[in-house]
C-alpha cells in the first residue's frame, strides 16, 4: 500500500467508470425550482420596465449598456466606468421577472434565454455595487423582526434526513461526468488555495486539503473524520498521510465515485466511507474536517450539528471546517431571504456568518474557534477558471443531453458565484475549532 503523498497518484482518472446523468437526472434540479417558481403576471410588462429602467439610472458605480427589445440601447451609469457590461434584453419578461423576483428574476431571465449578457459576472457586479442601501434596508428590518419571529420559525418542520437528502442529490446527482467536464482533475468541489496567480488549478485544490491538513497537524497518529465526502479529494489526500480516515456523504453518485477513487488508489485500508447523515455520525475522533458542507445545514440545526461535532471530538482534538459565510451585518436577513442560489441551485442551503458560528459554539458547546483565514479571492479566481472551462466544454456537456436551459443555469451560478465573492456579498474561511483540552504545544507558532 502507499503511503506518501509522493509516490501515490490519487487524482488520475482515465479508468474512469462515469455515468451520463441522463436527462431526467440534470432536469430535477430545475424541475425543483420550476415547482416553487410563481407565474409572472400577464399584465404590467410596461410598467415592470419603467420600474426596472428607474433603478437602472439610479446606478452610480460601474455601467450597464442596456439593449432593449425594440434595438434602443442605453447606458445607465457612468459612461468612462472601468467596470461595465452589456445586456441585450430578448423579451419583455426579463423586466417583470427582475423587477417582481429580486435576483431569482435575474437568474430565471437568463436562464430562459430573456436577456443575455456575454459577461454575466459585471453584471451582476454592478448590481450589487449598487445595492447597499437596499442590503442596508434589509439588515435594520431583519434586526428588529427576527427576534420577534425567529423563535416561532424553530416551531416549522425541518426539511429533515429524507428532505436533506432529496435537496443533496437534486445538485450533487446530476452526474460525476457533468461534474469532470468543468472541475479539475482532483474533482475539488470547493474553493482551492492558489499560491500564486499561475498554480495549476489541480495543484491548488492539493494545496486547499493540505493547508487545511496541516492547520490540524495531521498525521499517522490521528483517527479523522470527514462531514461531506465530495468524491474523495480530500479523504485520499488524508490517508495518504498515514492514519485512518473516516468520511461521510448523502450523495450516492458521490460515494460511488470515492469508492472507486478508493480502491484505485488502493487506500480501502484505512479509508471508510459511509453513507450516513452527519446526525447519525457516532465515534471519537481525534480531528473532524468538514469542507463547504455547513451550507447544506438548517441554520435552526446549527446547535445540534455544532454538538455532534462536539460529541464526536476527542477533548483534545481539533476541527478544520471551510465555511461559505456571508457577512456578519447581512446575516439576518440573508438567512430569511430566498435568492437565485437557493432557488435554482442548492435548495435548502444556507450560509451561516462567522458571529452566528462562535454564538453557537459559546452557548452550546465547549469548542473553542482558535483560528480564522479568509480565502474569498481564492474562491473567485476557482470560479472563474471553472467558468472557463464549462464554457470551453460546451460540446461536451451537450452530449450527456443537457439542454441550453440547463447551460445557461450553470454558466449564470458560476458567475453568479464569482461576482459575489470579487464583492464580498459572501466569504470562503478556513475556520479551527479545538477541544476543551486542547493545548497548544507550539503548534499555533508554526507558519501555515
């Protein structure tokens, strides 16, 4: 068995067994959001267009040329602005989508084909560059209603086990050879970490897991658990370490990926992959890593999934999460608010802030946050080469027949994606939890 980093090839995959998803698979995830999507009204596209084009010249920051229907163009914002794009509007119901749906309307024009923009990441961009007073809006109104309504949310049903894994596989299931088509070949499906700006993308999703591995002190002597298995990355990246790791996962095309990716690498030794709902987890662990899976928690979860890491813990262990967070000032009302993401793209998710996190830890746990790292230009420059490469891929990905719909979803997320990380609406951290008896034995001293 291996048992370097050096002399272990774990991300080679030309014996790969890849399944076309197959319509029906890529078509649930729209067919979810189609479900909870409200008709736009038949009347009041005109005065859908003049509200739309008085929001338009309230623009400031950056521009937008606009290319309306009837061929009239017109720049909203200032004309010398460096940051800028063009929309060509295809149909009138992109201005009544947009002006009665928020970004959902933005998301759902563009993915009907109502208006196009060969730059969807400037677009939106400006949007948000010039929103704050809105986003402010928002934040005072969700300060004052939350604490009145919060408590009777807790009361709702919970999308629970079934629902988490329904939610799950409408994004994850769609095919692992969708997913390799526009990831790098270590099929990381999180924000890599770039050395610097000509790092392969491949080399720096390797550099994510160790920077993370290395935060922990990873080694032989340590029993890991992984909350979030993706296809394995990281796992395998683990065992190659030298000690057992233990990684679990709701999605079946996922598990099916990492086990073969096991085998391959002939790491099933120490590598054990379950199928098992992070509420079902149970052991002592000496380090828990858990990358980009907090999202998929409720955030009235966030006590009991803070407590089972807890449980799972060893007292002196410790715990290296990636987070997806939005700001600490937007929380509130993020956490209440649907937008294009949670509709089209990760029902049910949730982004937590790293306040609400150390709120939880204090009041229902013993954990400690030792460390934070912001990564959140890391996560854009991922995005964007992703992006790329979806685009370069077009062909290919036509083949396992996906529609032009289901393109223009995904070209609009990743962009979507990437203007809000070059903008701070959202945040990518590497977070360090420790135990109550944890100490730090000069390990915090080292460089990362």
């Amino acid at each position: 068995m291996s048992s370097t980093l050096d002399d272990i090839t774990i991300d080679g995959d030309e014996t790969s067994a890849f399944s076309a998803p197959g319509a029906a698979d890529a078509r649930r995830l729209l067919a979810k959001a189609d479900a909870t999507t409200i008709p736009l009204p038949t009347k009041g596209a005109r005065a859908a267009r003049m509200a739309a084009t008085a929001l338009l010249r309230r623009i400031r920051d950056g521009r937008l040329d606009v290319v309306d229907t009837d061929g009239a163009a017109t720049c909203y914002g200032d004309p010398d602005a460096a940051l800028g794009a063009t929309i060509v509007v295809r149909d009138g119901r992109a201005w009544t989508a947009l002006v009665t749906e928020g970004s959902i309307g933005l998301g759902r024009g563009f993915i009907e084909g109502w208006w196009h923009s060969d730059d969807p990441t400037t677009v939106v961009r400006v949007i948000i560059n010039n929103i704050g007073t809105l986003d402010d809006l928002r934040a005072r109104v969700a300060a004052v209603r939350n604490p009145l309504t919060d408590p009777l949310r807790r009361l709702f049903p919970r999308r629970g086990r079934e629902g988490n894994r329904d939610d799950i596989a409408s994004h994850y299931d769609i095919g692992n050879a969708f997913f390799s088509l526009f990831l790098d070949e270590t099929l990381s499906y999180s924000s890599a970490v770039f050395p610097d700006a000509t790092t392969p993308l491949a080399d720096a999703s390797r550099h994510k897991y160790d920077r993370l591995l290395d935060k922990l002190d990873v080694g032989p002597a340590h029993d890991l658990l992984e909350i979030g298995t993706g296809w394995g990355g990281l796992a395998l990246r683990a065992a190659a370490r030298g000690g057992p790791v233990t990684s679990t996962t709701i999605s079946s095309e996922q598990l099916a990926e990492a086990r073969r990716r096991v085998e391959q690498a002939d790491l099933a030794e120490r590598v054990t992959l379950l199928d098992h709902d992070w509420r079902d987890l149970d052991g002592r662990f000496d380090r828990i890593v858990s990358i980009e899976m907090i999202e998929a928690v409720d955030w009235r979860d966030y006590p009991a999934f803070f407590s089972t890491l807890e449980r799972c813990l060893a007292p002196d262990g410790m715990i290296g999460m990636q987070a997806i967070c939005v700001p600490d000032r937007r929380y509130e009302a993020a956490k209440h608010t649907e937008d294009f993401i949670r509709r089209f793209v990760f029902p049910g998710g949730m982004l937590p802030s790293i306040a609400v996190i150390t709120r939880t830890l204090a009041k229902h746990t013993r954990l400690q946050l030792l460390d934070v790292e912001d990564l959140s230009a890391h996560y854009a420059e991922t995005l964007r080469r992703w992006r790329t490469t979806f685009d370069t891929n077009l062909d290919e990905i036509a083949l396992l027949d996906l529609d032009d719909r289901f393109c223009r979803l995904w070209r609009f997320y990743l962009a979507y994606c990437e203007a809000g990380f070059l903008e701070r609406q959202c945040t990518v951290n590497q977070l360090v939890l420790v135990g109550p008896d944890w100490r730090p034995d000069g390990l915090a001293l080292r460089p990362h």
